[in-house]
C-alpha cells in the first residue's frame, strides 16, 4: 500500500481572503492553452463582478492564488495619457512625466491637476480623469510617510 501524503497549500495573498470572499471563480492553470486565453478568461470573471482564483499544483504544493483584474468595459474613465497622471515618490511629485517639483508643492499641484482651472497642458483635462500615483518605499519607518 503506498503512504498517502498530504499537499502543501499556498495562498495569495493572504488565506483569509479566501474564506471571506464568496466571489472566487476558479481557472485551473492546466486547462489554459496560453497567455491571450488567460487574460481572456479573467477579464470575463472581472466583468462578471467576480474575481478569478487561479489554482495550480505540484506534486507537493496547491497553489491559491487571487488574480486582481479590473473589467476594462467599466474603466471608461480611465486615460493614462501623460497629463493625466502625477507621480508622487519619495520627496518629489512628477507631473506629465517631466516635470519634478517638491513635495513642499502637493497642495497647488493636485488642485491644478484635479480641477485644472486654467486648463493647463501638463494637468488633467478632466477630473474624471486625474490619477495620481503614489509609491512608497517600503524601508521608510511609518513615522516618516505620516501613517499611523
């Protein structure tokens, strides 16, 4: 009789998701042909207001793994056009992707970039389409980023 053996299993991001959430739908990785069909397949999930678990295994782990994808039919507003969007990182915002001003210049550049009340070329045309993106190097001490 051959010893049974039990499979590790993974989780991402974090095993609690998985028992709070009831949206998960399945795609088992041995059953994708190739990447296109993939993409497919979890865009069908997202825009189905699901979200896709993919779930492959070895002969020694299960791996769980949530897919985040947003449905792209419901991301009308979304243009990342260069004007669009503002970066901020580290002690600089970055602003059409060339311009670097100090972080001592938030406050009047996300009102122009918001509201864009002169309609400036290197700001938001619209406020429906302002994205501002914000990377934080995670080796800062929170005291630092003004989180608590």
């Amino acid at each position: 009789m051959k010893a049974q053996f039990k499979k590790t299993e993974f989780y991402y991001p974090r095993v609690s998701y998985f028992k709070k959430d009831s949206s998960l739908t399945e795609i088992y990785l041995d059953s994708i042909k190739n990447y296109g069909e993939l993409i497919k397949t979890t865009e069908q999930i997202a825009c189905a207001g699901k979200a896709p678990l993919l779930k492959f295994s070895t002969d020694s782990t299960e791996f769980n793994l949530i897919v985040y994808k947003e449905c792209t039919n419901r991301m009308d507003i979304v243009d990342y056009h260069l004007s669009n969007v503002i970066s901020i990182q580290k002690d600089s915002i970055i602003i059409n992707d060339e311009i670097e001003m100090g972080f001592d210049s938030l406050q009047p550049i996300l009102r122009n970039h918001i509201l864009n009340p002169n309609q400036e070329f290197n700001y938001s045309k619209s406020v429906d389409k302002a994205l501002v993106f914000y990377y934080q190097d995670v080796t800062l001490p929170k005291n630092r980023t003004g989180r608590n």
